[in-house]
C-alpha cells in the first residue's frame, strides 16, 4: 500500500522544554504508523515517487491524551455547583447510578467518544461507574486507545453502587468486560469508599495480573480531613494507599493538590504518576497543586481534564487553565510544557509512549490539525492562540483528528448542558 505525505506546519513535542518545529512539514503515513517526519523535501527524498501527497491547511501536533477522566459524567459536566464532599454524594453518585440501564450506558458512551474525539483526544484512562457492564459498554464503543475501569466502592455510597468483596467486584469485572492489561485499570475510587482489606486485595490484583490502578489522593482540605478520621492508624492520605501497596509506576493518582514533603517523597520513591488536572481543581476550589514541589521531586505527571468536576474534555481548555492557574501564582510555565504534558506525557503515564504519544517515526499515527494562526514559525505564540477562548471554542477547535492514520472529520459540535 503506498504512503500519503501529509504536508503542514507541525509541532512534535519530546520533553517538558523541548519541541521540534517544521514550518514546511512533511508526514509520511503508510498503515497507520508514522513512517517518517521533518522538512516537506527532506520527507519527499526518501519517499517513493508515487507517494500521495495530501497538503493541509492549517497545523499538525500529536494527539491528546487525557489521563483522568470519568466517561459516565460526561453528560453533567460542569452541571453542578459544590465541593468535592457534597459534589459526589448529591449530584455525582445519583448520575452514576443511571449507567445500570445498558441503553442509556450506550447512547452515553457513543456520545463520550464523538465529543472526545472532536476535541482531539485519542487515547487516554477513563473511570467507569460502579457497573461491570458499563465497562464492556465503553470499550465496544471505543474509539481511541482508552483504558478504562469500574470504579470499586465497598462503603460510603448509596448501596446500588457497592460491592460486598473485592473477589465479587474482581469476578464481576472479568466475566462482564473480559479486558486485559492494556485495557483495564484497578479503579478503586478513593480510600473513603475502601477498607484497608479491600485496597490490599486490589493492590495484590493489580500487581500479579499486571495492571494499571488508577485512583484519587488529597483533592481537598474536607475530603483529608474525612479520610484522615476513618484511617487513624496511617501517617497521612498517601500513606493509606502506601499500606495497601497500591502505589508503583503503573499507579496513575488524580490531583495531589495538598501533600506533605513525605508524601512528595514516598510518590518519588514508589515511581507513581499524577494526573493533574488544574481546571477541575479550579472548578471546585480544591486548591492548586503544588508545581514546584513536583518540579523538585521529580514526579512524573501528566494533564487531565476530570470531567465531570472538570468543565470541559477539551485538553486546549485544560492547557488554558494549567497555564494562566500556575502563571496566577507567579510559577513558570511555558507553552512547550503544556503540549507535552496534553500528548507524550499522557502516553508515558499509560506506559504507550514507544508506540503512541508524538510524531516520531514508527508510531501510530495519530494527530489532530489545528487551525494555523499565520506568520512565521512561533511554538509559544501558537500554542498561545490555540489555548484563548471560550471552552466551547476550545472543544470544537481542532480541524480534524486522525487516529492511526484514519481521519475523523467532525461531524457534530459537542456543546456542554445548559446549566441546571
Ligand atoms: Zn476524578
């Protein structure tokens, strides 16, 4: 089968502070992989004469990756005014009960990927609700490399959503969705859900078969205080997961927004990611999380939009508020940084980074174009202009999205809910 040569602008990001730019861009695609990248006439050198050449107006960068979503919120996101306590047990939980009902699991799941994709998303870590079958549901209709998993909750939550043992909750899942390691992720929802028990037995699942855990720590000051009362006998929040050997390079931990300098120390030395997800922080008024003291312990992490408290699934709109909330408090944070932290970053938290995450040769093709804002080659100031708007503006942004080489144009304007 021959190439296509796609040719444009392109921006291909490789680490926090370095990106590599082409003003005259050449892409060349065969199969869905990325066969090669750099100067239009370079790329065409070592083509073949009948490679089809495809010009496009406008940008290409990576795909987006969103490390911290929940699928089942996505109809009500943004919907509901609180913080994170009242937020879960009056508005969230009533939701997630809904996805018990296959159909309307379904329509929503459909609805997610159409509007994800739009946005530009192509892969990322997804938390289901609380129903084994919500989880095959969202992988049949996938579109996009996503993990996903049921979020595991014993306790603290209305009884449709709970389950008696983690041996019913891990049968349930297997027989239900039958997902592997590359597609499901150990979901235990946070510690106030959990009994130590519990936490261990899925820390000891995870660990033998392999799998990604993804969770939540320390989103806010009334949420600390609630898990530090039920766990009197752990040194602090982190600790508790640290017990149940929850935490390791494959522990994927939602916005760390107020840690201890042991607590920085133990997520350093256990190789743990953070989801950082600054628009849902924002939303809520969780807090900022703490840059400088990740920057100093060198914690991995990427971008995330935790929608249903994010407002938005649009990574644009989570780069926008990761920029101006961290510029708000006088910590340097450039352009460059957040295009990594919203593709490769994402990609090396799900452990895809060899075959996903940017435009290097041998990846899968998978990348959005943005609209070009003209002029002369300017990184910053483009992603600059790409991230000013309005969110509705930001999820219908990007062009087109392309996923291992398929292009999806968009079909439908995703708009968020009136508000209630
Ligand atoms: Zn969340």
């Amino acid at each position: 089968m021959s190439a296509v040569v796609y040719r444009a602008p392109m921006l291909n990001p490789r680490g926090a502070d370095t990106l590599d730019a082409w003003a005259d861009g050449g892409l060349r695609v065969r199969d869905g992989r990325i066969e090669a990248i750099g100067d239009f006439d370079a790329v065409m050198r070592v083509g073949e004469a009948h490679d089809h050449v495809e010009v496009l107006e406008g940008v290409i960068v990576p795909g987006f990756a969103d490390v911290h979503i929940h699928w089942v919120q996505h109809p009500v996101r943004g919907a509901f005014e609180a913080s994170l306590m009242p937020w879960l047990r009056e508005h969230i939980w009533p939701e997630e009960m809904r996805y018990a009902d296959e159909v309307f699991a379904a329509a929503a799941a459909r609805r997610f990927y159409t509007d994800t994709v739009r946005a530009g998303t192509v892969m990322g870590m997804s938390y289901s609700s609380a129903h084994a079958d919500a989880v095959r549901i969202a992988d049949d209709a996938r579109v996009g490399d996503w993990m996903t998993g049921d979020v595991v909750m014993e306790h603290g939550a209305p009884e449709a959503l709970t389950r008696a043992s983690v041996h019913e909750a891990i049968e349930l899942d297997r027989r239900a969705s039958g997902l592997g390691a590359e597609r499901y992720v150990v979901t235990p929802r946070f510690a106030l859900n959990c009994t130590p028990r519990l936490m261990a037995d899925l820390g000891a699942y995870a660990r033998v078969g392999g799998f990604h855990v993804q969770t939540h720590l320390s989103e806010s000051a009334a949420e600390i205080r609630e898990v530090l009362r039920e766990f009197p006998e752990a040194d602090d929040y982190t600790d508790i997961y640290d017990r149940a050997g929850l935490l390791g390079p494959r522990t994927v931990l939602g916005h760390c927004v107020h840690l201890s300098a042991r607590e920085w120390a133990v997520l350093r030395a256990r190789g743990c990611w953070i989801a950082h997800c600054p628009s849902s922080n924002e939303a809520l008024d969780s807090g900022r999380m703490d840059l400088e003291a990740v920057r100093r312990h060198g914690i991995p992490y990427a971008l995330a939009s935790d929608v249903g408290a994010g407002p938005s699934h649009s990574l644009l709109h989570v780069m926008q508020r990761f920029l101006e909330i961290h510029r708000a408090a006088d910590v340097a944070v450039s352009g460059t940084e957040a295009l990594y932290r919203a593709t490769l970053a994402g990609a090396e938290c799900m452990g895809r980074s060899v075959v996903a995450g940017n435009l290097d040769a041998s990846k899968r093709a998978d990348f959005v174009l943005l609209p070009s804002p003209g002029g002369p080659l300017d990184a910053e100031g483009w992603i600059g202009e790409w991230t000013r708007g309005a969110m509705h503006e930001l999820e219908n942004r990007p062009l087109a999205t392309w996923i291992a080489g398929e292009r999806h144009d968009p079909a439908t304007v995703s708009v968020n809910p009136p508000p209630p």
